[in-house]
C-alpha cells in the first residue's frame, strides 16, 4: 500500500442545490478505500445545512444528511458544523443529526494544520 | 477518530502556509464576509498567512460600500483590522483591479499589488488554499 | 497545485480564470458541471484543445456519465474518485469555485 494521508473535507454549499455535498462524500469514501484517513469533514457557509436532522427527502432519492450521519458513525470521521454559520441558518444542538456536532473556525483551523491535505467543495 | 487533543498537540508544532483567495463580489453572496470570519479566526493559529484579491473579490475591499438599502451589513472596512491580526501579507490582483476601473485609491486598506504571474507563483507555494 | 473546476464553461469564467493560474503541466480535474468542458463538438473545444497542449486536463468519469457525455476531447483523461484521491494525494488542491 502506498503512503497513507490524511485528508480534510471542506463544504462550503448545502445538500441538493449544489452538487458539492454529493462530490464530498463520493471523495471521502475513495479516499477510505485507499486506505487514507479522512480525519474531518468542516461544514461552513450553506454547508451547515448537511447536518440537519430534519431532512426528508423522497424515498426515492439519497438521504445526503443520513449518508453523512452514517459515515460518521461507522468511519469515526469528525463532522463539525460551523457554530456561527449555523446559528445564522439554524443549525443548532438540538436539530443536528447524529455523528455530527457543532464547533468554532478554530476546528477548522486545527484541520487544516493537522491533515495533509484539505480539500474544499463548493460552488 | 481525529481526537481534538491530538490535533491541539500538532497544530503547536506544524507551520503551514495558508493563503486565503478571495475572487467573489460582496452581498451578491456571503463568501467574502464569511471568508473574513475565517481569517480572524484562523489569525490566532501562528500560520503563515496570505490573502489575495482576485477577479471580484477587489470589490470586496472596495471604499465606499453602503448596504443599508439592501439591509445587509457593512462587513468591509473589517477588511482593515488584518494586518493589526496578523494577516499582514495581502495582495490584489493588478489585473483584477485594471479590469474593473479600479486602482489601490479605490481600496480601502494598504494592499500589496501584484501582477498574475506573481499571483500564480505565490499560488504554487501554499500548503491549503481557502476559496471565498 | 490541482485545481478543481465544478463549473460549465458556458456560463462561468471559473475555468477561463483558472487556467490563467495554471503553470505548465498543472493537473485542471473537471468535476461536476465542470466537465461539460471536456464535450467534443462544443464552442469551448479550441480553447479545451489549447490548454491541453501545456496542462494536464482530466474529467471525473461519473460525472461525466450523470450528464449523458459520452465520449470526451481527445487528451482528456477520465478518472474515477478513486483518480481524483490520486491526484489529491500528489498536489495540494487549489478549488477554482
């Protein structure tokens, strides 16, 4: 196997107006396959919105908040939403979906330092 | 997991180069005021810091912004306390600027202006770029 | 330094303004709408064709297929995710959005 990295995911849109999320989340799994370690997801600007927990997309469709929620879990990736972002678009504790938790810029900050690579999605 | 006190431990130790680029307009979206957000958050971290404004980002620290009749909040002349934060390197585009009318009078804070073939040579120097 | 570019090259400047950034052999990934770009026939196949000649110009495969582009300009390569995490693990990642 080849060096492994540590990757940092930056979103910057919401779920389903852009196709951001659905690109991050296409990258992060990639980049597990390989055996990488995606370290964090920071979630800024309309990025928030994928941390919802009061998505109800149609059965039919993907659950973008749910696919993140579960990767979380199973993965123990660290998705942060940003608290001053959120708060303006209505992302607080108590509407957040699971795997998931609010924080400041500085986890940002700290991933950026910390990871090998941030890679940002967004429109 | 990425435990928070490990990433504390490193980020004591590791200097990264960091340049903000910044090629939106204001109010038409809010890249560049939450962009600023990141900056004076990300200032406290003892990084190497640049920001550079690009394409209409120059609008962005452009004198003379009043969005009260849009009722939006003027975020720009923010912009100034960079260099007080720590954020000292901080480039505009010249041909941004020539492209829009504009010239350093028109900003409102001292700028260092650099032509795109500096801007591409600072560019492929950065450990993380953060587009706003 | 690998740019992204996620926008149609019709109605956005994003990939005219990046490849104003690239240096020789800079890798350009097409992802999203982006890769509208890399469509044969089109009005921007000049201008695909003459970046081609000084960078490396790739197409993510998926999003290709999600939009029905079949075929791409010849010199473009099509990478999957597992391509994308490929080139971000060589070059840091400069989004052009």
């Amino acid at each position: 196997m080849g060096v492994k990295l540590k990757f940092g995911i930056l979103i910057l849109e919401g779920p389903y107006q852009h196709q951001s999320s659905d690109s991050a989340y296409n990258f992060a799994i990639a980049a597990l396959e390989k055996g990488h370690e995606v370290s964090g997801v920071f979630l800024y600007n309309d990025g928030v919105n994928n941390a919802t927990s009061f998505g109800d997309p149609p059965q039919d469709d993907r659950n973008v908040q749910e696919k993140w929620s579960k990767l979380a879990q199973e993965k123990g990736i660290d998705i942060v939403v940003c608290i001053a972002a959120g708060k303006r678009r209505g992302l607080i504790d108590d509407n957040l979906i699971k795997g998931t938790r609010i924080s400041g810029l500085g986890q940002l900050t700290d991933l950026a330092i910390s990871t090998d690579r941030l890679v940002t999605f967004g429109d | 997991m990425a435990n928070p006190e490990e990433i504390e431990e490193s980020s004591d130790e590791i200097v990264k180069k960091m340049m903000f680029v910044m090629r939106k307009a204001p109010h038409g979206t809010i890249n560049p005021y939450e962009g600023l957000e990141v900056m004076l958050i990300v200032a406290a971290y003892d990084q190497d810091l640049s920001a550079v404004f690009l394409d209409d980002g120059v609008y962005a620290i452009k004198k003379g912004q009043d969005p009260k009749e849009i009722g939006a909040k003027d975020f720009s002349t923010t912009f100034r306390v960079l260099p007080g934060y720590g954020i000292e390197k901080i480039y505009v585009e010249k041909e941004s600027l020539e492209n829009r009318g504009l010239t350093v009078e028109d900003l409102l804070l001292e700028v260092e202006v650099v032509d795109k073939s500096e801007v591409t040579k600072l560019m492929q120097e950065q450990d993380v770029l953060f587009p706003f | 330094m690998l740019f992204t570019v996620n926008k149609s090259p019709f109605l956005f400047g994003h990939l005219d303004s990046c490849l104003q950034y690239a240096i020789k052999d800079t890798p350009i990934l097409l992802i999203e709408d982006g890769v509208y770009a890399a469509s044969k026939g089109t009005s921007y196949e000049k201008k695909l064709k003459e970046a081609l000649g000084k960078f490396e110009i790739y197409a993510l495969g998926p999003d290709l297929k999600a939009r029905g582009i079949a075929s791409v300009i010849d010199g473009v390569k099509i990478v999957d995710y597992a391509g994308f995490v490929d080139l971000a693990e060589k070059h840091n990642v400069a989004p052009w959005i």
